[in-house]
C-alpha cells in the first residue's frame, strides 16, 4: 500500500517558497502576524486553504508573468468581524504573449476562500504587474464545515 502524506499546510511555506524558487521565481517575503506563533495554530482546512492559493497564485506568477520576481505577503489581524490571515502576491511584469490560462486556478483560489468566508482581489496593478491577495475568515473547521 501507497504511504499518504498529511495534506499541505503553512507549516510547509519555506518549502513552497524554496520550490518556486527552484523554478526560477526568486521571492521576497513579508510576514506581518499580529501573534507570534498565530499561523502555525490555524485549523488545518484554513491552513491547506491558505497553502493551495499561496501555491496557486505563485505558478500563476511562473506561468503568466514577464517578472522574475514576486512579494510574497502573509498577514494576519482582527476587525469587527473577528480574526482574518491574508496572502498576497504581487509581481511588476507584464503578461507573457499566449500565456492565457483557462481561468480554473483563479477560480480555484475564489472558490477556497468563499468556503473560509473570504475576499479575493485578483487582477492588474499600475503601472503593470499583477495582485492576487486572499483575506480569510479564521473559524473552526467544524464550523466552516457546518456552514458550507
């Protein structure tokens, strides 16, 4: 029988940092926890939530983008709706010629943070260059579960 690996999780960053940088995108990283230690007590849906559009919105970078490089932003913080993590990738190239995709990663990344009772802000910057940046909700998993 095949072994099964734990599902991914923000404990796994460094190394979904080092592989993008393995494939060419060199990344700056910006960690902004209100909580020392925050991040890495997140419920486990959230964390591989967070993990997968991290993912995501990097390859989008390798596979869409003239820019070399991207920030790489996680931050966390509280409003009067209660405590939220939040990533955001920035890069400043310009969309690569033929390079269009179908549009299922970002779909992907809305869908996961609509479940985590997200936003999303994906689309271009100005001058150039391209943000993706999902803010989530942190709750349970039994309660996001409850409610999907």
């Amino acid at each position: 029988e095949g072994a099964r690996n734990p599902e991914p999780s923000m404990a796994q960053l460094d190394e979904l940092i080092a592989t993008n940088e393995r494939q060419g995108l060199g990344i700056q990283l910006s960690c902004d926890e209100h909580q020392p230690g925050f991040i890495s007590s997140l419920p486990a849906g959230l964390s591989l939530a967070l993990y997968r559009i991290s993912g995501e919105a990097l390859a989008n970078v390798r596979a869409h983008s003239t820019a070399r490089t991207a920030t790489f932003s996680l931050r966390s913080g509280t409003d009067a709706e209660g405590a939220w993590v939040e990533v955001e990738v920035t890069d400043s190239g310009r969309p690569r010629p033929d390079s269009a995709g179908g549009g299922y990663g970002l779909r992907g990344i809305r869908e996961r943070a609509k479940l985590h009772h997200g936003l999303v802000e994906i689309g271009p910057r100005i001058p150039h260059g391209w943000r993706t940046r999902a803010r989530l909700r942190v709750v349970s998993d039994a309660a996001t579960t409850l409610s999907s």
